[in-house]
C-alpha cells in the first residue's frame, strides 16, 4: 500500500507530505483546492509522461516520491522484477518510486534512489496502484489483466496452472519435434560424414603408442647403415682384432688375472680382482647385446617405405581428429555413439508425434474444462456487477464478460474443433459494457471517462475484491452526477472494497466521506502573494465540522447530521 507521498514544487504545491493509511482513505476540500494534483503526483510516479506545467512556476526542478509498503503476492511479484533489474532495496518491505521534474518537461525516474526508464517505473506502478480514468494505471481495462482477473474470480488458478504445466510439455515436445524434421536432411547428411569418418579410423587398425614404435623404428631403418657400422666398431674395440690389438674384454681379463695373483701379498688386491671380473662380465653382456642389435639392424629401403606411409597415415588422421592417437579413437567412439543417435532418429520421430498428439488431447480436455468453467463464472460476473451498479444509479448498463475462441488448423482439439491455445488455455476474455439502453457493447478501454465510469469501475472492482491483487486503488470524480442517496451506496461499496485493498477516494459527497477510515482535507491558501497547498487529518469535531459543511450546514444541526451520518457508516461495517 502507499504509506506517504512527498510533493516539492509540483503545480501549485509548494512543499507537502501526505500520510496514508490502510483502508479507505477520503479527499475532500473545495473545488480547485488541488485534490486532483495529488492524482497527477501519483501518475508521475507510476511512469506517465511528465507535462512541463508540473512544474511550479519559477521552480527550476521538483520532485515527487512515493514510499509503498509492500506485502504478500505483491511484493513477491515485485521483488521478482527488483532481484530482474538489480534494484533491491535496504528494507525488502519497501519500495520508494521517485519522478524528478526539471525545466522543459524533463524529468528523472527513480526506483529505490537509482535512476531508471520511465517504461520501467510504469511497469512496477502497474502492480501497485490502479488509478481509475487513467488507462495507462488501471489494469482492469487490460484484456490480458482481464482473463487472469475472471480466473481468480472463479478460482481456477489450480485448473489454469495444469494447463499451463501440459502446454509447457507440448511445446518442449514440438521444438524438439519441429528441430528433428528440420533437421532432417542435415542429419542425413552427418549421418554419411559421420559413418565415413568412424569407417576411416577403423580401417587405420590403430594402437595406442604405435606412433611413437614407428618414429623409432623409422629413426633406425633410415640410419641402418651408419648404425651398423657404429655397432660393428663398438663389438671390434670389445673383442679386439683377431691376431692384432686385444679388446676390452681380454684386458679386463688380464687385469683381473694379475691382480688375483697378488691377492696373497695384498688381501685388498683380492676385492679389486673381484671388480674386474664383474666388469669383465658386464662387458660380455653388453657385447652379447651389441651382436642382437646388429643381427637386427638391416638395410631394408621396403620396409622404411612400408613405416613412412604408415605414420603418414597416422598424422593425417591427427590432423582431422586428434592430436593423440587416443584422441583419434575417443573421436571415432563419439561419432559412433552420435551416428546411433542419427540412425534412431526415426524411432523418435515417431515416438515424439505419438506424444504430441497425446498432449494435445491432454491440453484440449483441460482447456475445455476450464472454458467451461470460465464462462459460467463469466456469467455470474457479469450479473453480480450489473445487480451492484442498479444500485449506483445505472439501472441500463449492461455488462457481459465475453469470452471467445479462436479456430486453428494446428490448434488443440476440443469438441469437433481445433482451437488457437496457449499457456492460459483456448480463451480470450474480454470485458464489454454498454451504459445507455440501445448502444451496443463495447470495451472497457473504450467508454468514456468520468463519474459514470468511476461507479463502473466501483462495481467491477467490489465483485473482484479477492481476485485483483493491485493493492492501492484510486478513484476520482466518482459522485459526478449523483446524489445523497446513491453516494451512501457508493461509500458502503468503498468501505467493503477496502477490507481487501488500500482505497483513496477523492469525493464531494458527505454522504461517501463518511465511510472514509481517513479523512484528509485539502486546502488551498495564499501566503505572501503565492498558492500554497496543504493537507490536513481531520478528526474528531473537525471532522464532523467538515462533514457538515459538506452538506452545506456548518452549524449546529448540521453537525449533528454530520455525527449521525458517522455512525450509521460505522453500524453499517
């Protein structure tokens, strides 16, 4: 609800805060004292378009704010759209909406003390305030506010949500189905570069470490010749030259037979004999090894040409699928798995068409229960609103609460037709009224403004009560044209409709003012040649005194009406 509007240099209103209260809060005050400025405040700050002439004469800027107190549905919704934009408050029960005027017609829009579009501050204010007369603030006049309105009316939130849940699964099941007919022939087109591609790596037979195996034996078949020549020289300097210079192996021999030999005069003699003879071993060792290698090595120029190619193939397949060859087998195991997934593609294909229509029959039994339901309900709505506005004086005002379909080839079946759908069903909704015998009905948006619309409004709010979630209702000029006695309805109906929201009512009636459990005067004054406008709580006699001069009494028996006016709104709630 709103809890305090602050105004600075806006129109005739020089400095003013204004407090409000939960429940239904009266405006009265001479004509011209500035009741409507308070509306033209609160449209600045719900996103409106900014007139130059807001501006208080020789002002060079101004500004209006408005704290609002937020609680249950609302302020989820709103602290849903706050967390969207990144503007949440200090206290998450607050909201404070600022408009700043400025020379020319410009103006800044604040949201929580942070610069925002207009665009953004009239999307907020559409959850929080309905101004009636001003279409960009009520929501009722909105076709698409109107058939979430009649459900709430009638309760089917459970029912609506169902549907939306099964519309949700259809359409999840089409994408994918519309993507797989698409995608049709690209599939089949992947599908040959895919098979071609596993076909390719498997041919190549690989094993992972070939490549390395292969570099090395190519590195040994292109040097063959000089490595056996190296290897050859290394066995000739082991075993020496046959008659010629002895090799390694019998110096180390020798060396261990003389040092073995003087082991008698020395003992530690004994332990290097001992080390010359393990040498002597490892030598042979390493000899018998050197002979393997060479018996290996050959000269063959087919089978250096046979490792060329196959290590050729082998980068070549690096260069398409991986630098490693396990890279090039993890490769061809995914493109088999995505090729089985291509070749049952027609399986799903089939299966996802079973399913959709399935969900259409679904959704198509749903959304005929809930038209049905809809439209009963749209009967008694429309009833209900026109019983309430016999009272208010409009006797001839006709309501009807349409509710419509539209057939589509692709649409859900329901009955022996296919009907257009969304998430909200197969109905449109849309609010008509016609206000004078003979004139046909037309939307709300589009009849005319003032207090009959006002007492329209009145009743459609008061029917909805429980169903609109906007918190703060505004109405203005809504005794236009009415008297003492319908102007008591009028006062009942807004004391009930603020049982459920936060009413603001700017009248002229006494017989309405009193239901108010606020009142608050306005009152325009001079001060040293300037307009100064204020607002004042009336309580207590004030009050009664108010009252009375409304009625156009200010006296004593006046007073007295005043007072009984008071407690017959009172007895009455």
């Amino acid at each position: 609800m709103l809890r305090e509007l602050t105004i600075h240099n806006f129109a005739i209103v020089d400095q003013l805060r204004v407090t409000f209260g939960p429940g239904l809060n009266v405006l009265t005050g001479e004509t011209g004292a500035g009741k409507s400025l308070l509306v033209d405040a609160m449209t600045a700050i719900l996103g409106a378009r900014v007139h130059p002439e807001w501006l208080r004469a020789g002002a060079s800027q101004g500004f209006v704010e408005g704290i609002f107190e937020l609680q249950g549905e609302v302020r989820e919704r709103v602290h849903a759209l706050l967390r969207r934009e990144g503007l949440e408050g200090e206290e998450e029960d607050v909201l404070i909406l600022a408009r700043e005027l400025r020379a020319g017609g410009r103006s800044v829009a604040r949201v929580n003390g942070r610069a925002v579009t207009a665009s953004l501050l009239a999307e907020l204010g559409s959850l929080l305030v309905d101004i009636h007369g001003q279409g960009d603030h009520l929501s009722l006049l909105q076709p698409r506010h109107q058939l979430a309105l009649l459900d709430r009316y009638a309760h089917l939130e459970s029912l609506r949500a169902a549907v939306a849940e099964e519309v949700a699964h259809l359409r999840a099941v089409q994408r994918e189905l519309n993507d797989l007919r698409t995608r049709e022939r690209e599939l089949a087109q992947r599908a040959d570069l895919l098979a071609y591609q596993v076909q390719e790596i498997y041919n190549a037979h690989l094993e992972p470490g070939e490549d390395e195996a292969l570099e090395a034996e190519r590195r040994r078949l292109a040097h063959a010749e000089q490595l056996m020549e190296g290897v050859e020289a290394a066995i000739l300097a082991l075993e020496g030259e046959i008659g010629a210079t002895p090799g390694a192996i019998d110096l180390l021999g020798e060396a261990s037979h003389r040092l073995s030999r003087l082991g008698d005069l020395d003992p530690d003699l004994v332990r290097l004999a001992e080390q010359a003879e393990v040498l002597a071993d490892q030598v042979n060792d390493l000899l018998r090894e050197l002979h393997h290698y060479r018996d290996r090595v050959e000269f063959n120029p087919q089978r250096l040409e046979e490792v060329e190619e196959r290590l050729a193939l082998i980068r070549n397949l690096k260069r398409k699928y991986g630098d490693t060859i396990e890279d090039i087998l993890a490769y061809a195991a995914r493109a088999e798995q995505e090729l089985a997934q291509i070749e049952h593609a027609d399986e799903r294909l089939t299966e996802l068409t079973a399913q959709a229509e399935d969900l259409l029959r679904r959704v198509g039994q749903l959304a005929a229960e809930l038209s049905r339901r809809r439209q009963e309900a749209a009967e008694r709505l429309a009833r209900e609103v026109e019983a309430i506005l016999k009272d208010l004086h409009m006797p001839h005002t006709r309501v009807q609460v349409q509710v419509t379909q539209e057939e589509a080839p692709e649409g859900v079946p329901v009955g022996d037709k296919r009907l257009a759908f969304s998430s909200t069903g197969v109905d449109r909704v849309q609010f008509l009224v016609a206000t004078n015998p003979g004139e046909p009905l037309r939307p709300l948006a589009r009849i005319a403004s003032g207090g009959e619309t006002a007492r329209l409004m009145l009743a459609l709010k008061t029917v909805l009560a429980h169903a609109d979630p906007v918190p703060t209702l505004i109405f203005d000029e809504i005794d236009v044209g009415i008297g003492g006695r319908v102007g008591r309805v009028v006062g009942q109906l807004l004391r009930r409709l603020a049982q459920h929201h936060q009413v603001l009512c700017i009248t002229h009636l006494p017989q309405v003012a009193a239901y108010g459990h606020h009142h608050l005067n306005v009152v325009k004054q001079v001060e040293e040649g300037r307009t100064r406008v204020t607002v004042q709580v009336l309580q207590g006699e004030a009050r009664l005194w108010e009252l009375a001069a409304m009625l156009g009494a200010p006296t004593p028996t006046g007073f007295q009406s005043a007072q009984e006016m008071l407690e017959e709104a009172e007895n009455a709630t």
